[in-house]
C-alpha cells in the first residue's frame, strides 16, 4: 500500500494558478501509473491528468492546455500544475495509484486506483 498527501489547494481568482502536489509514501511508486481526479460538489468524480513511469501522459478535455502533471520518482511526488483557472474547476482533488496486473498503464477510471489521498480543496472564485 501507499499513502498519498495532497497539498497545495486554496482559494484563487479566476484566471489563476495552483500547484497540486501528492507526496507518496511506503511502497515505491516509481513504476505505477499515477492519477489526479477531481470531485465537485453533486457531482461524480471525474479524471483530470494520468501520469505512467515512462512518460504516457492523459489529460481531460476540460484540462487540456491549461494543466500540467508531471512527477519525480526520486522524490515519490507527482504534481499538477493548474493555470488559468475557471470556477468550474472548483473541486476536491485527490491522488491515486493505480493498482492491478495493468498498474503501469494510465487509466481515467476511478476503479483502477487503488491508493487514495485525502483530498485538498480548490476554490475558484469569479
């Protein structure tokens, strides 16, 4: 098993940035597929970025050209660099491992991670 920390959420204007981070700790997770997903309010959790060990990189429509993830195994973290923020982004964000005979391989369902953190908030105000 791996415990995932998110931090870095907060309150932010319209037009604005934050940077996610999920710091990984126990098992390494070098060699799995890691995921960042995002929960509004009445809504189900949905995929925003999937990240593989060897570069395989999937984004959400909603997140295409205005987020980044990225990750660094020497330091188990894997981040999301959200800019030009929109009031829809507002959400709980959450990391996640995926697990499974496919682990290394990106997926955008939530049922393939395995580990979760606990989530940090992002508010965007108008």
């Amino acid at each position: 098993q791996v415990q995932l920390v998110e931090s870095g959420g907060g309150l932010v204007q319209a037009g604005g940035s934050l940077r996610l981070s999920c710091a990984a700790s126990g098992r390494t997770f070098s060699r799995y597929a890691m995921g960042w997903f995002r929960q509004a309010p009445g809504k189900e959790r949905e995929s925003v970025a999937t990240i593989s060990w060897y570069g395989s990189i999937y984004y959400a429509d909603s997140a295409k050209g205005r987020f980044t993830i990225s990750r660094d195994d020497a330091k188990n973290t894997v981040y999301l660099q959200m800019n030009s923020l929109k009031p829809e982004d507002t959400a709980v964000y959450y990391c996640a491992r995926r697990g499974g005979v496919s682990s290394e391989v990106p997926s955008t369902q939530s049922g393939d991670y395995v580990d979760w953190g606990q989530g940090t908030q992002v508010t965007v105000s108008s």
